[in-house]
C-alpha cells in the first residue's frame, strides 16, 4: 500500500492581522489541499482551534464577522487598544496611551491592562471546554512558560486554556496559568510552529507569517525607539529560521493592517486567500515532490469550478 504522506500547517501569531489564515483556508480547501494536521500559535491557535474542530472555514469566517462588528466587541477594552495613527508595535502603543494617562495605575501598578477573564470572555466566543484531542483534525498549540523561559507545546487538555495561555500577550494580558506553568504569548518562543508541525509526524508544512514586514524605520533619536527596533530585528531574525523548514510559506502582506483592527477582518481575510491562491503552484509542487500529487490532482478536478 503507498504510503501517505501528511500535510501539516503552521500557522503563526498576529493578533487581527492573523485573520488572513481563514483566506488562506479558503484557498486550501476549495482546493481540497489536505490538511492532517496543524500546529498554531497565537491567533493561529485560535484559528486552528476552530478549524481542526469543525473544518468548514465559511462558517468561521460568518461567526468571526459577526462577532467583531457586533458592539460587545466594539465597545471592549481590547478593541481600545487600536490607534488610528501609525503602528508602532504592541509595547510602544501601550507605552503612548499610558504617557496619556489612560491606563496609569493598570498596566502600570498591575500585571496587564486586560484581566484574566477578559481573555477568556473572549475565547468563549470561538472556543469551548473540550479536550483537544476529540478535534476532527490533530492540533497543538504552542504557548511560552514565563517562569522557566522555554516552549510549551499543548496536545491534550481543554482547548479553551490552551488558546487563552497562547493568546496571552505580555502587558496585555496576565500570565495563563495551565497546571504548573504560568503561559504567556506563544509568540515569544515560537511565532510560526514549523518545527512542531514536523513533530507532529507533517512530511509537507506549509507555513503561513503573518508578522507585519520590518521596513527601514526613519532616523531614531530615542531610546525606546532604538530599543523597540532592536527586539524587532530579534523577533523576524527568529521567524525567519523558523519559516526556513517549511516546504511552502505563505506571507500575506497584512504589515500595514493595525494589530488590534479587528474590524478589517474582511479585508486581512481578502489578502490571505489573493497570497493562497499565488502560492499553490508552489503547493502543488510541494505535494509532487512528497508522493501526494496524483491524489491531490484527482481531489482537484473534483472541486473544479467551485469558488
């Protein structure tokens, strides 16, 4: 009997501009790419969470819509966070609205500026209690513990806290205590989950980034801008040897998009499917190359002509 090889997805952190994984899952599956596996961080977790659970991404995409145009969202502390002025980055936003004396005594005197059950609120509205393992697609989901600097990979155990503890984004939120580990954002240690997908048993990953692009910044003068720059050149120096593993990365150009506008989701879930669509050739050959083609190509000319 031939053997199968398995396709694997990784899908990286982003916050709002993470929304472009659900185009890319549009493209894959109108296209009937096999997913085997996935391995998320971050938004990726969430998204993955809710694929691997029911993988029918148009029904997603109708609940994730719903949801961030709907006033319980619009009116929350997090969508607050989003400026309307340039991307700075996370730690910069949060440092200009406490210079403003608006979170003064919250991010400040406290852990985070969001609590606990803020996150979780949150993911109720995507995610429940259920083991991950009774998903219809195998997931891990990768978080960071705080207190012992290394990667948390969560394979078992209720998928709401796996998320929550991946989601956690340092001043943002609280550290997610899951057992002994207190979780932060799995984006510090592993921001696209290459080299767990491949642990999972994945022979083809594909690879989907969506961190903002580093453009050369105008001159700085400060400190913090210094600083802020240089932890940048830290975090795309890891992604970039993280995607390297992967047979096919896929980068939608989201860079421009605010990290907390939610209310772009149509339009970051637009740009992940266009930048889906220019990389299944690529896809394609990938899938050659592993032994799946002729069962990829059959799967295909099946789905012709849908949209």
């Amino acid at each position: 009997m031939k053997r199968r090889f398995k396709v694997g997805l990784a899908l990286g952190g982003g916050a709002a501009r993470g929304l472009a994984h659900l185009g890319v899952l549009r493209v894959l599956e109108r296209n009937a790419v096999p997913i085997d596996l996935v391995a998320g961080t971050s938004m990726g977790a969430l998204i993955g969470a809710m694929y691997c659970a029911t993988p029918r991404v148009e029904k997603i995409i109708e609940r994730m819509n719903r949801f961030f145009t709907d006033p319980q969202f619009t009116e929350s502390k997090i969508h607050y966070l989003k400026r309307s002025e340039e991307d700075v980055g996370f730690f910069e936003s949060v440092s200009n609205v406490v210079r403003r004396g608006l979170i003064i005594g919250s991010s400040v005197a406290r852990a985070s500026f969001l609590d606990r059950e803020d996150l979780f609120d949150l993911m109720r509205n995507f995610v429940d209690d259920r083991d991950i393992r009774g998903l219809q697609i195998p997931l891990c989901i990768i978080a960071c513990d705080l207190m012992n600097s290394r990667q948390i990979v969560f394979s078992r155990g209720p998928i709401i806290d796996a998320v929550a503890a991946s989601s956690a984004v340092a001043g943002a939120f609280p550290p997610i205590k899951v057992g002994d580990c207190e979780c932060i954002d799995g984006g510090v240690v592993n921001m696209v989950p290459v080299s767990v997908a491949r642990d999972m048993g994945a022979d083809v990953v594909i690879a989907v980034n969506v961190s903002h692009e580093m453009l050369r910044p105008p001159e700085m003068r400060r400190g913090l801008e210094i600083y802020f720059r240089t932890q940048e050149i830290t975090k795309q120096t890891l992604i970039a040897l993280q995607v390297a593993e992967a047979e096919v990365v896929i980068t939608p150009p989201v860079g421009a998009i605010h990290w907390a506008d939610f209310t772009a989701a149509e339009r970051i879930i637009e740009v992940g499917e266009e930048t889906a669509k220019e990389a299944l050739p690529q896809i394609r050959q990938a899938l050659e190359e592993a032994g799946r083609f002729p069962l990829w190509r059959s799967l295909l000319g099946r789905t012709a002509g849908k949209r």
